[in-house]
C-alpha cells in the first residue's frame, strides 16, 4: 500500500526564485510572511536598470487575519505584487495584478517609469486565460510607486 503525506509548511515556495537582490529577497518574503500567503517563486520576474531593481511575485492562498490555517492556503487566488530598490533603498510593495486583472508578461524601466505589459481578461475569457493586451505603468521616487492612468 502506497502512503502520500503532504507537508505543507509555511513559506516554502513553489519552484525555485531566479537570482535575486538580497535587499529585494528579503522584501518580498517580509510581505509573503506578513500577509500570510506563499509565492510561487518560479513567476518571479527581475529588472535591473541603472541602479534600480524590480521585482513582481506572485503571492497566492493570502491568509491575512486568519491565523488558525497554514499560510498560503486559504484560498486558489494569486496576486501580483511588486517591489523596487532604488539605490538599495526598498520601495512597495503595490499590488499590480492578479486573477482576474492583469497577467504580466514583461517589464520595462525608463527613467522612473515601471511599465508592466501582459493580458488581461476579456469580455468572452474564462479566469485561467487572459486574452486582451494591457499595460500599467507606475512612476516611482524613493517614496514609492504611484500607478500613471491612461
């Protein structure tokens, strides 16, 4: 007879996180501990460009308040978060996308403009398969990102 546990310990992350700032790694963990969640690490995206760093995760199962369940479990929702370093400085993070809203593909820095393109849901998808185009972009200083409407 065949026995399967499955350990689930908070977090550890799915697959592995492509090289990061330490600066960075440690940001992006503090957020996925503080809301309770886990990071499917292998979505994790990373730009560097003149000094500035920035990363997108993805924080999924996002427990918050709940503190009876294990972390990343309570719920089949993902967000994507995002978080800079400027000059070492950590800025974020900020929300930028998720199920349901954006599902980044790319990301561009010009200047102190973060642009993040991907798909998002259109009028005739299902959740699982954005088809429509869609690009935010953010201005970012050393006291944050502010998201630049259209």
């Amino acid at each position: 007879m065949l026995v399967a546990i499955l350990l689930i310990l908070p977090n550890i992350s799915a697959g592995e996180c492509p090289p990061t700032p330490e600066n960075i790694d440690k940001a992006i963990n503090s957020h996925i501990e503080k809301i309770r969640a886990s990071e499917y690490c292998s979505a994790r995206s990373i730009k560097s460009e003149n000094g500035t760093v920035i990363a997108v995760y993805t924080a999924e199962g996002e427990c918050g308040e709940d503190k009876e369940s294990t972390p990343g479990t309570c719920s089949n929702n993902w967000v994507r978060y995002m978080v800079g370093s400027i000059g070492g400085r950590i800025i974020g993070p900020i929300k930028v996308g998720g199920k349901g809203d954006l599902s980044d593909s790319e990301i561009k820095i010009e200047g102190n403009i973060v642009e993040i393109d991907g798909l998002t849901i259109g009028p005739n998808d299902v959740m699982c398969c954005p088809s429509v185009p869609k690009t935010k972009k953010y201005e970012f200083s050393t006291s944050g990102f502010k998201e630049i409407q259209p």
